[in-house]
C-alpha cells in the first residue's frame, strides 16, 4: 500500500446489531486525497474486535471488510469514530462509591448524563446525545472497548493511540450539518451536487456506495479525521478545563453557533 496515511470513519453500531435494519456499524476508508478506498461497509464489527490479536490484526480487517487489499506494512492510521468514548467524571465517581454531585436541574445541565464536550456544545447551539440517558450505551462501550484493546495511549484529551500505528478520537456527524466546509468535502462522493446544506446531507445524491445513513455519517468520520490531520484549526479543540478522562468531540469550528 503507498499511501501515507489512511483515514477511517466507524458510526459505531450496538454489540449485537446484525439484526437491525437501522443501526449497524458502517466503515469509510480514505487516503491523502480523500479519496475513497475500496468500498463502505456495513455490519458488526462485534468478531473483528474479538478476534484481532492485535491493533495490526484489526486494521487489517477493516480494510479486507472494505475490500482493500493490505500488507503487514499498514501505513499510519487516523480513525474518526462516531460514539461517546467516556463517561463524565461526576458519573463516574456517583457509581464508583465517591458521592454525588448535588443538586440536579434541568437535563441540559445534568452532570451525570452528559460530559464537559456535551455542555460546551449544547452552548454553540448542538444536541449531542448522552451515552447514559439516550440509548447509546451499547455503541459507548463497544468503542471504549476497541479503544482499549486497540489504542490504549491516552496521548491527550480526546486523543488516543498506538504508537504510530493507530490515532483515533470521537467525531459527531450530525454537527457537520451546518458546516459550509464540510458540505464543500461532500461534492466529491455525491452524483448530484449540493448547493445548501439540507441537499448536502440527502442520501438520493451520494454515489461511491454510499447508499446508507451509517454509511454516509462513516464518510463524515473519515473526513472529520482527515480535517483532524490535515486541518487541525478547522476543528474545536479542547480547552484547558476538559477533565482529560471524559474524551472530547471533535467538531469542525464552522458548525459552533
């Protein structure tokens, strides 16, 4: 394989979601160019991540499920990955036995179901989901899971890695909805060209195999992972204040109100 790098999109599916029509889990490859790498996939990753003896091991399966063709010699891999990847600390510490956090308002502002990165964008005017009140709680754990096994380096808030090898931190492809940037990385996989945002995000206009939800916000992952490498200031970074454990999402900075 020539490329550099290789960057990957994961809209993460439940542990057991063979069976559901709706959510699964999805892959995009790209490379340097953003193009796109063999073709998107659908299913469950659920074997993948059992199997793998390795972060080696893994990659490689997710590029033959893409139907790429890969050698021992794997470039650097950047993963975007669209699931909660931490639990707030105030959660963490309620169901740990070290007490509770007081009052409790409304749910906006509940430190037990949302972390640092939720509040901050709910602040600019985004709905991010929360891995304890929203259902989501089986894609959480499959993510922090495979980031266990497979990127265990916490080399930054929101960042974690294996050596070189892996890089991975978590996307939201529903706040690119607004992002004029990220509608302009979207042409080069649609049939029909999008002139507003609402248009950019039809499925009826995708080409490239893109003929799934999953699979089109697994593009977005992998073009957020892209900006993450290629374009570090087009995304909100963490600022000091983020408790380092709780993760951080990743946004690209033209989609904060």
């Amino acid at each position: 394989m020539s490329v550099d790098t290789l960057f990957i999109g994961w809209d993460v599916g439940g542990w057991n979601c063979d069976s559901n029509a709706n959510s699964r889990d999805a892959l995009v490859v790209l490379d340097g160019k953003r193009n796109l790498l063999g073709e998107p996939w659908r299913g469950n990753l659920r074997t993948a991540i059992n199997e793998a003896g390795s972060t080696r091991e893994w990659l490689q399966t997710l590029l033959r499920y893409c139907e790429i063709e890969c050698s021992d010699d794997l470039p650097p891999v950047v993963m975007a990955i669209d699931t909660p990847l931490g639990f707030s600390r105030p959660f963490l510490n309620l169901i740990s036995g070290q007490g509770a956090a007081g009052d409790i308002g409304k749910s906006a502002d509940n430190p037990y179901l949302f972390r640092y990165t939720e509040h901050f964008l709910f602040q600019h005017g985004l709905k991010p989901l929360s891995a304890v009140k929203d259902m989501i709680g089986s894609q959480a754990t499959k993510g922090m899971h495979a980031l266990a096994r497979f990127a265990p380096e916490a080399v930054e808030t929101g960042v974690w890695r294996n050596g070189v090898a892996l890089s991975a931190f978590e996307a939201y492809p529903s706040a690119c909805k607004s992002s004029l940037r990220v509608r302009e990385l979207l042409q080069k996989y649609r049939t029909v060209s999008a002139t507003t945002q609402p248009e950019a995000w039809d499925m009826a206009g995708f080409g490239s195999g893109i003929d799934h939800e999953d699979k089109r916000d697994a593009l977005l992952c992998a073009l957020v992972a892209w900006l993450f490498h290629a374009q570090p200031d087009a995304l909100c970074w963490p600022d000091a204040g983020v408790p380092p454990g709780e993760g951080w999402i990743f946004v690209p900075e033209d989609a904060l109100a």
